[in-house]
C-alpha cells in the first residue's frame, strides 16, 4: 500500500507540473500579436503575425510571402519594411501606408532570369536547348534591358496571327475537311474577360462569383467546374485545349460534357516556323480523326483549329524581350490562351498565372500532383512567359499577391 501512495503522490506532482508548464507556455504565446495590415479606405486586409511585441519602438515585419522548403523565390530584392509602432492599434488592426504595404508584397520579379530556377529545373531548361526538337533557328534580336510595356503591346498586336484554320487553307480546302473545318475565320469581340489558370492556388481562392461576373471565361484543357466552382467560377465561354488532350482516350475528350459549353480551341505544336502544309504532314499530335469525330457528334457547337503560325511568332517575341536564352519549345497553353482574350476582349483579368500568396507546387486545383516545373516551367519558358506578363499588368502587386490577378489590356484598344 505504502507504494501505490507513494506512486499516486508521483502522478500528481507530475501532472501538477504539466499543467503549470501549459500555463507558463499559453502565457508566454499569449505575448504575440496577431494584427490586420488594412490598407487606408479599404475593407480587404491581409493576416500578419509578429512574434514577441515588446516595448522597442520598431520592429522588422519579415518577408510576407515565406517560401516553402523547395520554393524558388520570386525576387532577389529584400521585402524587409519598418513598421513605427507608435501607430495606434485599435482591435488588432494597424494601418499603415499604401507605398509601405506595396513595398512589403513579395510578388513575381518581372527581372526573373534562369538562375532563379531549382537546380532540377537549370538542367532541364539546358537540356531543351541541347535537343531543339522543334529545330530552332532564331536569328531575330535580343534585348538585354526590356522595352516599355506600349512597345511590347504594339508588337503582339502587329506581329501575331490570330487566324484559325479555314476551308480555304490547304491542305484543309478538300471535301474530306468540308464538313468538318468552319469557313471563315473565328469573330469574337468581347468586353471584360477572365482567364482561369489550372494551378493548384486557385483551390481555396473564393474567387467564383469574381471570375463569373466577367463577359467571357477562358479555360484550359479537362480543368473543371463541377465541384470548385466557389473557388473557378462555372461561366466557360471559351477552352483552349492542347492536341494530346483530344487524342488520349483516358481524357475521356467525346464522353465528358464539360467540353460541350462554349467555343473549343484546338492547338497543336508545329515545327519552328513551319508551313501549314509541313505541320499537317506530321502533327505533334495525330489529332485529325479525334477532331472529326467530335465535329460528328457535336456538328453545332463552334470548334476551331489555331493556325500554327501564332505560336512561333508569339515565341519570337518572347525570346527577343529575355536577356537569355529561352527554351525552344512552344509557349504554354496559358500564355497563347491569354493573347488569345487580349485579341477578343477590351481587358483582360488573368487569375494564378502569376502566383499569389497561395503559391503551391500543386500543378492542378484539380489533381494531387507536385512538380515545381508548373510553376517555373521547364519544357514551356513559363519563367520568361511570367516576366512579360508581369511588365504587362496594369494592376496592383496588391491584387497579385491577394488574387493571383492580373490586368491586361485588350490589343484592339492598343495606339501604335
């Protein structure tokens, strides 16, 4: 008996001591302050927290967007800024002044250069350069200081093809196309648009209602609505789609009805600067017969073929405003798919091509598959597609780092 007293005397002290130490611990987080950065006038703010918020009159409000372990960081510059805690704090919320909470986003660097890349990602982008499968020979000029963003306009709007695929373009002018190829060119003339990128940040953004109030939505590929709408919007007005996609059966291209809505846009590599006459003789993807036979089932809905000419000039151009090399391989879906709203449309808002605050290495909302390549790219030159879009924007590093949005203007308004 003397034992089990002396064994419960034993259980009470030490748990007499886990709970004093609970409360030493609660006390001593208790010293944080978690306070609302709000900008002046407006109701959107930001959490913040800053440890240990003693009586010194300033503290250093560490970069807002931490990367991850395997994250590149998006900009070379310190996102360091002094907060002057004589503010007054009132329920938790500091205001404080818009230069200093632009100057503490931490958004995409339109500087961004190869050596921002994982190592992983340097050897890829090295490797394409090496293989130039689609027999690169650019001979164009390359700038190592980037031109305004008015110059940049004027050369999409003057040097990109915007043309589709017609009956009047050989070898499609035959009768085994007739029913299936439209015969004049794609007439599109849009107001304010949404382009929805596929990344695994728009799952959680809330941003439904946002993208749906646009005119038109263009989306990617299988990238669907049906269970994340709150966070895509359901409204799809055009998809882009790329030639593996309507060729590989488990994408399930003529059973998924998701593909029925709107104008679907085909695209598919071509090699560099080639004739519509060599593509159509050997097509990165065999994609003809999957393209009739949904023209078969679906003969109303309007279906195009982008001419191969938009992706090569749209590269050149590319590579011509990157101080290096890029890979030469065709832009991404996302980049064609948003020059293609820039012809349509008077403006244009791009959600998650550039990262916000949400910035995972997701690839897809709707998929559970890691790869930072999605992001910083690796066969596509996303990271250079990025820096152009960036010098682009004419919104807020506010609406980047909170949204993932960018605002584009629409091409047809551009003076040159």
């Amino acid at each position: 008996m003397v034992h089990v007293s002396s064994f419960r005397k034993c259980v009470y002290i030490l748990l007499a001591c886990i709970l004093v130490f609970t409360i030493c611990l609660w006390k001593e987080t208790r010293r944080g302050v978690i306070f609302s950065l709000r900008l002046d006038g407006r109701s959107d703010h930001m959490p913040w927290k800053m440890w240990r918020w003693g009586t010194s009159k300033e503290e250093i409000v560490q970069g807002v967007a931490a990367n991850g372990t395997d994250k590149v960081p998006l900009s070379t510059k310190s996102s360091n800024i002094k907060i002057n805690l004589s503010t007054k704090v009132i329920r938790s919320n500091l205001v404080m002044k818009t230069k200093d909470f632009y100057n503490a986003l931490k958004v995409w660097n339109k500087d961004s250069s190869s050596q921002n890349l994982h190592p992983r990602l340097q050897k890829a982008r090295e490797n394409y350069l090496k293989i130039n499968k689609y027999r690169v020979k650019y001979v164009g000029p390359k700038y190592a200081h980037k031109v305004r963003p008015e110059e940049l306009l004027c050369q999409l709007r003057k040097r990109l093809d915007f043309r589709m695929i017609t009956a009047a373009d050989s070898p499609f002018n035959t009768s085994e196309w007739e029913p299936y190829v439209p015969k004049g060119n794609i007439s599109i003339k849009l107001g304010r648009c949404a382009v929805v990128s596929s990344a695994g940040s728009m799952k959680s953004s809330q941003l439904g209602m946002v993208i749906d109030s646009h005119d038109a939505v263009l989306r990617f590929n299988g990238a669907p609505v049906r269970g994340f709408h709150f966070d895509v919007g359901e409204k799809t007005t055009i998809r882009l789609v790329n030639s593996q996609l309507i060729t590989v059966e488990e994408k399930r291209f003529l059973t998924d009805p998701q593909y029925n809505f709107g104008t679907l846009i085909l695209w598919d590599p071509a090699p560099y600067h080639s004739s519509i006459e060599e593509w159509y003789k050997k097509p990165d993807y065999n994609f003809y017969g999957s393209f009739k036979n949904y023209r078969k089932k679906y003969p109303k809905q309007p279906f195009y073929i982008l001419n191969p000419h938009l992706q090569w000039q749209l590269w050149d151009i590319i590579q011509e405003n990157s101080p290096e090399d890029i890979q030469p391989n065709p832009p991404s879906s996302g980049m064609l798919g948003i020059v293609l709203m820039m012809n349509f449309c008077d403006e244009v808002d791009v959600y998650e091509y550039l990262p916000s605050k949400r910035q995972t290495n997701i690839c897809h909302y709707y998929q559970m598959i890691f790869d930072q390549a999605c992001t910083m790219g690796a066969y596509h030159p996303l990271l250079f597609e990025k820096n152009i879009i960036k010098h682009l924007n004419k919104g807020k590093d506010e609406d980047i780092y909170n949204y993932g949005k960018v605002t584009l203007p629409g091409l047809r308004n551009v003076q040159c």
